[in-house]
C-alpha cells in the first residue's frame, strides 16, 4: 500500500477530507522522525515503537578493498503485540 492510499483509505474511513488526512499524517512523520533523530522513543501502544540505535565504527572489505564506515545511528521499528498477532493470524 502506497501514502496516497493510505491517506485515501483513512480519509474513507473517517469521511474526513483527504487533504486533512495527509496534513495530520505528514505532521505524525514529523514528529516521529524529530523524535527518534533526539534519541527518543516513540511508543504507540499496541502498534510497536520506533527508536534509534548506535552503529561502531567498523571496517568493510570490498572487492580487496577496504573502507571504513563511521559510527552512525539508524532508525529502527519494533512491532507490538497486537501488531505481531494481526500479521501471524493473516499467514498464508
């Protein structure tokens, strides 16, 4: 499913307009991704909880070459308990 479906689909939903949705939409992508980049956590409860990890330095080897990669941090995503049952229940 793409954003303007998303946004299409939840405007459906609500009978909302959609360019209402896609403002509150785009202002939760905002906030999250503020969030995780301070090194907060973001919880919705039930959904799961994004948050932001340390990458060390390391070094990769490609082809015989060498390069080093610094330390980062990257985004990550844990899905909730409901959310992990929704997806096991919907296994084909």
């Amino acid at each position: 499913m793409k954003y303007t479906e998303i946004i299409k689909a939840i405007a459906k939903n609500t009978n909302k307009p959609e360019k209402e949705i896609s403002r509150v939409l785009k202002e939760f992508k905002n906030i999250v991704i503020k969030e995780v980049a301070e090194g907060n956590e973001v919880n919705i409860l039930g959904f799961g909880k994004f948050y932001r990890i340390k990458m060390n330095p390391r070094e990769l080897k490609l082809e015989g070459k060498t390069y080093k990669v610094p330390a980062r941090f990257v985004p990550k995503f844990k899905a909730g308990e409901k959310f992990k049952k929704e997806v096991n229940k919907g296994k084909k």
